[in-house]
C-alpha cells in the first residue's frame, strides 16, 4: 500500500468493500481471533491489524476518541 497517510487514516478514507463493511457494522460482535479467521482478498494483514484496534476501542476511531475528549475538557473548562 502506497499513501501518505498512516494506513489507520488511509483505512477510515478507503472506499469500503461490502465483505469489509459488514464486519465494520458489526465490529463489536468480533474478537481477535474472529478477525484473525477473516479470509479472502479484501482482508489483508494491514487491515485485520486496523480492525483490531477498531474492535478493542469498541468501534471508535482514534480521531472520535480525541474529539470526545476534547469535547470533554472544553466542557470542564467552562465550568
């Protein structure tokens, strides 16, 4: 894969295969060795990696994490 972004940006960007979009939907409902036993062409290596970590943050992307907080510290800052 050839990009300039990091493959968890390049990953949230990509036009996404119904195969993978479906397991995305569902992220929640896989473990790692669930997204480990994914096969077929639209599940390299670079990609289980991403839904990993997907999966272990419940199905946030990092940028959604750092908005949250950063919602939360302006929040606590007008306090």
């Amino acid at each position: 894969m050839r990009s300039y972004m990091s493959t968890g940006k390049f990953f949230q960007k990509m036009k996404k295969k119904p195969e993978l979009q479906a397991v995305l939907d569902s992220i929640v409902e896989y473990s790692e060795e669930d997204i480990d036993n994914l096969t077929g062409t639209h599940f390299p290596q670079w990609i289980k990696d991403e839904l990993k970590e997907l999966c272990k943050r419940g199905g946030t992307t990092a940028d959604n994490e750092a908005e949250r907080i950063a919602e939360l510290m302006i929040k606590a800052s007008q306090k």
